[in-house]
C-alpha cells in the first residue's frame, strides 16, 4: 500500500471519528501493565447480533432470572469488541484485528483506536489469532483489500487455519455460516505468505503461550501473557459474553460452533480463574474487557477491572 493511500485512510478514519464520537466514548478501552509487558486493550466498536444467535439452544425457563438480572433478553445483543495489544519495548503484538470495513457499521474501527492510541500501522510486528470468525480475523485487510499491517508477522493454530484453510469447510459448515466461511479463505489467502503457526502449549513468542480452547471454532486458541509472576490470560471467545457464559455455563450456546467442546472448554477456564485469580480479558466482555473471575454459587460472574 501506498502511503497516500494509508494517508487518506487515516483521514478518513479521522473524519469518522470526530462525527460518530458520540457513539463511541472510548478508543483505548483498558490498560494494564503485566511485568515488562504494557497491555492495552483497543475497542473494534462492538457488534449487532440477534438475541436468538445465543440463546435459541438454551432452556427459557433457565434464562428468565439471567435475562432480568443482566437486562439482556430479545432485543439485539451489542457486544463490545476489545482488542488486546501488547507491547514490551521491542514489539507491538494485536491479539485479533476486529471485523474491518463491511461486516458492520458499528465495528471495523481499529485503526482509529490505533490512532488514538499513538502506534502507526506500520508499527504493529505480530498480529497473532484466536480465531477465524468476521470480527476477529476480517480487519486484516484495508478498505483497498490490501494487508493493513504489512511489516506484521502473522500468527495462527494450526488447526484453525486448516479448518477454514479446507475447501469442503464452505460445504460442512451450518448453511447460515457460509459467508463466514468465505470471507475467512479471502483473508487467510491474502496473508498466506507470512503467516506461522503454532501448537497448544507452545511459548509463541516471548512471554505469550498458546492454550487450546477448542470449541467457538474448531481451532480456537487463547493466550497466557506472563513477564515474571504476574500473568493475563486472553480468552478470545472462549467465554464469550459476561451474562450467560458466567451465570450458565454449563448451557450451550448457539455461538459456538462445536457447542459440547465449547462448554467444556468454558467450565474449565472459568474453574481454573476463579481458582487461580487470573485475570483475563475477553473479546467481548463489558468495560474493555478486561477482569476477573468470582464464583457465585454453583456458577460464576464477571467483575470488570476497577469495578
Ligand atoms: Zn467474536
């Protein structure tokens, strides 16, 4: 990409945001140092989903009390979407890179957090994946189809890639996920040549450990971020909402892909946090999404940092 061209973005997304800022407080939603590490969580804008995305396998009886407790219910779910960015002195590290131009109006947003938060583009030395869906992997291209991070390396699990990587994945693949499935190949076909992949448990950079959460996707992976004794685990969407996902865990959601793996994956990080204290930040928990994990009862809830 030419640099007029990522000049003209750049006053483009500035435009954006001087007319939507209303809509949109906060850019750089969190902030937290780990050690060395500075982390800092970047708001994609946040998503639209119908109600019944999540909750159309669950039990209503079972929801009633979640519903009034959280005033979530039938209107449309909006998500926040929060992007992890790590930086040590030597690198810039994305975790996911949001939707991009074109999935929604109300995502797609951050290279105006990026912005705001004074790192170019060109800046950015890895981008490393949870996982292939729109609002996660799309933004990986600009609004010319061009890689929008050309000195990054890119980073993904094995088996996410070969999943989506697949040409019988558009044909398996539940009928009202097709577009997903094709709009995944498009971008992984546009980063093919500097991507690297990684295995469950391996230290993929330094200070970064792959975990498998399998389950969202059939891939999915999240990440322990540790310098000396403090640590931060990335979630992705392995708990994939602060509501339901905490109050229910063990009911299946009609997020995921492979919704018995999911459960199990979520009952055993929530388990493992509550236990450890970790703290965490999920891509679509509230507040940034950074916090920690409470049990309550015989489930859990969400307390966002500094709450
Ligand atoms: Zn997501």
């Amino acid at each position: 990409m030419t640099s007029t061209r990522r000049q003209f973005l750049k006053h483009a997304s500035a435009a954006s945001l001087i007319t939507g800022l209303g809509a949109r407080a906060s850019w750089a939603s969190d902030m937290a140092t780990v050690g060395k590490m500075k982390i800092t969580t970047l708001s994609d804008g946040h998503l639209n989903l119908p109600a019944d995305f999540i909750f159309a396998p669950m039990p209503q009886d079972q929801l009633a009390p979640i519903f009034s407790e959280f005033n979530v219910g039938s209107g449309p779910l909006t998500p926040e979407c929060n992007i992890t960015m790590l930086q040590d002195g030597e690198r810039t590290i994305l975790f996911d890179v949001g939707s991009g131009p074109g999935w929604q109006d109300s995502s797609g947003l951050l290279v105006d957090a990026l912005d705001t938060a004074g790192v170019a583009v060109d800046d950015v030395t890895h981008v490393v994946f949870t996982h292939c869906h729109p609002d996660h992997l799309w933004g990986v291209l600009d609004d010319f189809d061009e890689a929008l991070f050309p000195e990054a390396q890119y980073m993904m699990g094995r088996a996410e890639w070969d999943y989506w990587w697949n040409p019988e994945t558009v044909d398996t693949i539940e009928a009202a996920r097709t577009t997903m499935a094709v709009g995944a190949k498009r971008r992984m076909e546009a980063i093919e040549d500097s991507i690297t992949f990684f295995d469950d448990g391996e230290e993929i950079l330094p200070g970064v450990a792959a975990r498998a959460t399998y389950g969202h996707t059939p891939g999915h992976m999240g990440f322990e971020l540790r310098s000396g004794s403090e640590s931060v685990m990335v979630v992705g969407d392995a708990i994939g909402n602060h509501h339901v996902a905490f109050a229910a865990p063990t009911l299946l959601s009609g997020s995921d892909q492979d919704r018995e793996t999911a459960a199990k994956t979520r009952i055993g990080l929530l388990d493992q946090m509550a236990t450890d204290k970790t703290r965490l930040i999920g891509y679509h928990l509230p507040g940034g999404g950074m916090g920690h994990v409470e049990r309550k009862g015989d489930a859990y809830r969400f307390v966002p940092e500094g709450a």
